[in-house]
C-alpha cells in the first residue's frame, strides 16, 4: 500500500510549489484572484486567524459546510485526517478514533465534544442530527490542558449559527433512496433593540438502506428536533441562553453474524469484507429510542481588560432499545437495554481581551454525571414477540468531575511566542448493581482487592500540561513545537474497572500561505507514548462485557493539508493522515487504527448569469485496513475507498441540490466481536456495516 499513498503524498505536497514556479511570471491581473477563505476559529477559547494557532486543526467554514453537505458527525469527520467515526450495533454506542486514540463502551470518548462552549457529558450525545451549524473546528492532538480530562487526542469545537438583528431563514426540503424523507429549517431575528433569537426544526423518516435476509427494513429512521438559541447584546454585558429536544425511534441491533458454529474453529480467516451475503438473519426487528434534552446558559461580563464568563448546562438522554441476541432467523433470546444519563456542568473563566504580548486566561470546571445502565435478557416465545425476563442486570452510576485550568500566551519577540496551559483533574465514579429494575436490592461486586462491596468507588487524578513554542517565518508561514500530556479517567463497565490511561506528547508542525492567499499548506509530525490503552469487548458470559487495559502503545504518525485555488472558480483541497500504532511488547498494531487516511476534494463554482450559480464538489476518502476485537484475535478490516458527488444550481434565494454519497457502493466493517457459545446457542462473529450507496435530490429556500 506505500507504493500507493508516497507517490500520491509526495505529488500533492510538490504540487503548489510546481504551480508557484510555473506561474511565477503571471501577470498583475491574473493574479488578482480571490484568495483562501480566512477562517477565525476560538479553538484557544479566544479569537484568532486558524493559520496563527500553533495546533493541528482543521476548520469548515458555513460555505464548508453547505458545499460538504454536513449534516452529521461522520460527515466532517470523513474529511478529517487521522479520524474515522465508527457506528455499532446502535446510534448512542459509536466511537471515534484519532490518531491512534479511540473509544470504549461506557467510557468517556477520546475526544471532547463541544457545542458552543458547553462540553457534552457523554459519547451517546454526539451521533444527533446537527442543525443549523455556522463553524467547526477539529483539533487534533491532547486538548486536556484547556478541555480537560478525556480531550486526550483532540477536541471538536462545534459553533451554531447565532441569532440574526434582521429577520431572516430557510427552509429546506430532501428526498433519497430508502424512501428517506426530511424537512429542515430555522427562522431568526430580533424581538428587542437587544434581543435576538433563532429557532430551528427537523424532522426525519427514512426505511433505511439495510435489510434483512427477508426484505425487512433494518435501518429506519424517525427524527423529530427542535433548538432555539437566544442572546442579548448589551454594551458590557451578554446573554446566550440555548434550547434543544430531539426525539429518535431507528432501527438497532443490525448486526449479521458471521462463522457459525463449526466455521467458528477457522474464524480467523472470515473474510468481514465479504457482503456478498442476502443480508443480516432476524426473527425480530431492532428498535432504539432515544430522547436527548439540553439547556445551556453563557454569561459574559467585560470589563476594561478582562471578560468574566459563566456557563451552566443540563443534558439529559434516554435511550431504551430492543432487539435480537440470536442474530438469526431462530425466535430464541432477545436483548433488551436501558442506557441513561443526566450530565450538569458549570465553568467559570477569566480571559484577557488586549492585544498585549501577555495574554491569559484561568478557570474552574465541574460536572456531575448520573448514569444508568440495564440489561434485561428476554426469551422471544413466537417470532415477534417480547417474552419474559430470565436475566437482569442494573448498574447506576455517579460520576463526578472538578477541575481548574489556565493558559497564558508571551510574545517573547515579534515572531517567538511562547504557550504555556495547565489543568488538575480530579474525577471520582461510583457504580451500584442492583438485582431487578425496580432497584430494591443490592449485588455485591469484588473492589479491586478483591472484597465484595455494596457500592465500587474509584478515583483518578492528573495534571496536564502543554508547553508550545511557535515562530513565524515570516507574515505567511510559522513552525510551532509541542508538548502536551494526555489524561483519560478510568470507569466502571457491567461492574469492571478500566484503569484510567494516560499519553506524552511530542509534535512538531508548520503552517504556509503562498501565492497570494491561493495555496495552503499545513503539516504536522507526532510521536504519542501510550500508557494504559483502554480497550472493551463482548464476553460469553455475565455480565457479557469485559474491559481491559494494554500497558504501553507506541505511536508515530505526520498529516498534511493543502488547499489550492486553481482558479478563480475551481478549488483543490487534499488531506493525508499516517498513523503507526503498535502495542511495546508485542509489535502488533493498535486496535481501530488505520494505518492512513487520504482526502482529495474539487468545488467548481461558476456564475451562469441571470443570477444562476453552479456549485459542484467531488470528494475522494481512502483508509487504510486495520483490526478491531482484541490483540489476541485480532478481526482484520480491509482498506476502502469513498466517493461523494454533488450538484448544485442556486437562483436567487433557492438552491437545487442533486447528490450521491459512497456512490461505488462500498461498504466496510465498522464494528465486529467473536462469541462463543454466548447463552449456549450462539457462536459466531458479529459484525455491523456502513450502509450502501444513497441517491437523492434537496430543494431550498432562504429569505
């Protein structure tokens, strides 16, 4: 494969420069074309130029956006070097892998999740329908000293779009294959001199991509959402009070299952690229619901050198799913889940807001987390139907986080600056299992000594520093070196204790502009030392779940960005991503980790006259293979190659979208598990899978 992706890296980097010496004698006037969209991102919690921060980020501006058509997290994330989102057998249990770093059922994601400036308190939180979005901003690489606990490999800062004075909106209509149906829009203004407000909705239904061997539709979709937001702009003072509700009902458990019972004793030759199958076996049709809710208020108070900021935030989800445990065509036993949480979160900040050599700011953090975990396994006496309970295992859960943090940023000189942050994380979990649902009595579990307890208690500490020098060559391009180390808390899994991990960090980076703003170029290396990787996986057993920690993972990797204006209609944008991630002791690869990622991507857009606009975009995503399971019985994933294509007319206030996503049709391996002998009956390898291709046409309006 290196024989593939060095010619490939090595043309895209030499391809500016290759274009700056060919052009280098154009004229004034052909020069004169409209540059790069300079992109202001708050990735350091204050304003500044994404070309001037001594970070790896990449940023999608609102025209990102729209062009991309994100909708969704795996949507940006596709277009992120060193990341892949992965979907498992149901929306709230997916995981996100960057640079080498990924998730684990019940712990808290890799990466820190931020929508305007409140951080969700779990993983379940993120895969939602996104609405109106205005920026977002992938930082990778440990965010802990500024996010704290669990941003060990990086952070994604999320900005909505903010209330407009005058009266503004859309509306925006979509229809794909799957029968996949959806209405969208969102309506703003001012009610005051002072008060402005957005409002938007979304519903969705779809039957899905997915079938089962029958025809049935696995992958179903009903979305209804609703989320305000709300500021007041006073002189020195400022409000921004935000709303949402979303309610899910889709489909779940759509796993197949592969190497039955006697193919079992050769499962490690199973092919998981194979989808030449008729399609997963049921007796009984998934279903998840979910139900998300979330408050949030932001404060701010300037004064003659400093803004105070308060934020408070409440985020409450309940999900409840039911669905098969046989994952055949047999009615035998069916898994019927309940995985709750209500997170409250309060941070208080000072930051300077000069311009002077010294800049700062400081703060405290706490959140509370409250969780409940129940697996109930019911018997399914006919096909289709809910049988009773012969097992029942509950598991409430209390995590609690209080952290402090501060940063300051010298200009030693005019083209040195200095960064130096910090954060102490304190985090404290507990978890109880109770006997039935009803929570009446107690099921002692051994500590990590071994002693039964009614209630297992842990607590993890760290601070987390980050010391960053940059130095700009000249007003065009900078080189930066950073140290960071990285912190995620242990956690409690079915009543396991994972221990909690930690990583140092070492990268070293730069960031260009050339050709009059025509040609970005962005590029980093990095070597991460990983301690205590944490790792979880299906267990025959009770409670069906096992964690599990590696000792020591070793991981190098470098990643480069280019944006090209080719010309003034047509720009080029390529990302690539190499990660090599191996366990010490035994060299194997790290588990959820692609050896590379690529991302090529064209957006031609051209005046047609009489107010008519083409927008069209093209992109390309190659990742390499890797393995998911254990480093014992490792479940290899072949590479794969994506395809996006869209087609856009606008007119006016209306835009005509024709689009096509993973229109090769591939599909890939997102999750997989060995079972043996699960309840007795099922042995086997359970696999989930990317949808297929998707085929459809939108319609929209903004006044």
């Amino acid at each position: 494969m290196k024989t593939i992706y060095y010619p490939i890296l090595f043309s895209i980097s030499m391809m500016p420069i290759g274009m700056l010496w060919a052009n280098a004698e154009e004229t004034e006037e052909n020069i004169d074309i409209q540059g790069i969209e300079v992109i202001q991102v708050t990735a350091r919690k204050r304003t500044e130029s994404l070309q001037e921060i001594p970070d790896a980020v990449t940023a999608f501006s609102e025209s990102d956006i729209e062009s991309a058509r994100i909708e969704q997290v795996n949507d940006f994330i596709n277009l992120t070097p060193n990341v892949i989102f992965r979907k498992t057998f149901r929306a709230g249990a997916s995981f996100i892998t960057m640079r080498g770093i990924t998730g684990t059922q019940q712990g808290l994601p890799p990466v820190t999740y931020v929508v305007d400036g409140v951080q969700v308190g779990s993983a379940d939180f993120i895969n939602q329908d996104m609405g109106e979005i205005e920026r977002i901003e992938v930082l990778r690489g440990p965010q802990g000293a500024l996010y704290g606990a669990g941003a060990m490999a990086g952070a994604i800062n999320v900005i909505t779009k903010a209330p407009t004075e005058e009266l503004s909106g859309k509306i925006k209509a979509q229809y794909a294959e799957g029968n996949d149906k959806s209405v969208s829009g969102y309506i703003s203004g001012g009610v005051s001199e002072n008060i402005f407000g957005l409002v938007s909705v979304g519903a969705r239904k779809s039957d899905g991509l997915i079938d089962s061997s029958t025809g049935e539709d696995l992958d179903f979709n009903d979305t209804k959402r609703i989320k305000t937001r709300w500021q007041y702009l006073g002189d020195e003072f400022s409000a921004d009070l935000r709303l949402g509700y979303a309610s899910y009902e889709q489909g779940a458990v759509m796993q197949d299952l592969l190497a039955k019972g006697e193919e079992f004793v050769d499962a490690q030759k199973t092919d998981l690229d194979d989808f030449s199958g008729s399609g997963p076996e049921r007796s009984f049709i998934g279903k998840e619901n979910q139900i998300f809710k979330d408050a949030s208020i932001k404060l701010d108070y300037d004064f003659d050198n400093m803004t105070f900021t308060w934020i408070s935030s409440y985020q409450d989800a309940e999900q409840d799913l039911i669905g098969d445990l046989d994952w055949s065509s047999a009615n035998i036993f069916l898994q019927d889940l309940v995985d709750n949480f209500d997170v409250t979160s309060h941070e208080v900040k000072l930051t300077s807001n000069n311009d002077s050599d010294l800049r700062w700011l400081a703060g405290a953090y706490y959140q509370k987390r409250n969780g409940l975990n129940q697996l109930r396994i019911r018997l399914e006496p006919t096909v289709g139907v809910i049988g009773d309970s012969i097992f029942d295992q509950v598991d409430v859960k209390e995590d609690t986080i209080k952290a402090v943090f501060a940063q300051l940023n010298y200009d030693i000189t005019d083209k040195l600056e200095l960064t130096l942050a910090g954060r102490y994380d304190q985090v404290d979990y507990q978890s109880t299992r109770f006997k039935t649902p009803e929570q009446q009595e107690i099921v002692p579990l051994p500590d990590a000594n071994g002693q039964l307890q009614d209630t297992l208690t842990e607590s993890d500490s760290s601070f987390q520093p980050k010391v960053s020098l940059s130095y700009d060559i000249n007003s065009d391009s900078m080189i930066y070196a950073t140290y960071a180390k990285g912190f995620r808390p242990g956690f409690y899994n079915s009543g396991n204790l994972t221990k909690a991990e930690t990583t140092q960090n070492f990268e070293v980076g730069g960031k260009s502009t050339w050709w009059n703003n025509r040609v970005q170029i962005n590029g980093a290396i990095f070597y991460i030392d990983y301690s205590e990787q944490q790792l979880s996986f299906i267990i025959a057993t009770p409670p069906f779940r096992q964690t599990s920690n590696i000792d020591q993972t070793e991981i190098r990797g470098l990643e480069l960005e280019t944006v090209v204006m080719l010309s003034e209609d047509l720009r080029f944008n390529a990302a690539w991503g190499y990660t090599d991630s191996k366990v010490k002791d035994t060299g194997q690869r790290a588990p959820a980790t692609p050896k590379y990622t690529l991302n090529l991507g064209l957006n031609y857009q051209k005046e047609l006259g009489r107010d008519w606009l083409l927008n069209t975009r093209l992109d390309y995503r190659a990742q390499g293979d890797f393995f998911l399971g254990t480093t014992q019985q490792p479940l290899e994933v072949g590479a794969k190659q994506f395809v996006n294509l869209s087609a856009a007319l606008e007119w006016q206030d209306w835009r005509f979208t024709l689009y096509g996503e993973n229109i090769t049709d591939e599909y890939s391996t997102t999750n997989a598990s060995y079972v043996n002998g699960l309840l007795g009956t099922v042995t086997g390898i359970i696999r989930a899978y990317t949808p297929g291709r998707q085929i459809g046409a939108s319609v929209e309006y903004k006044f």
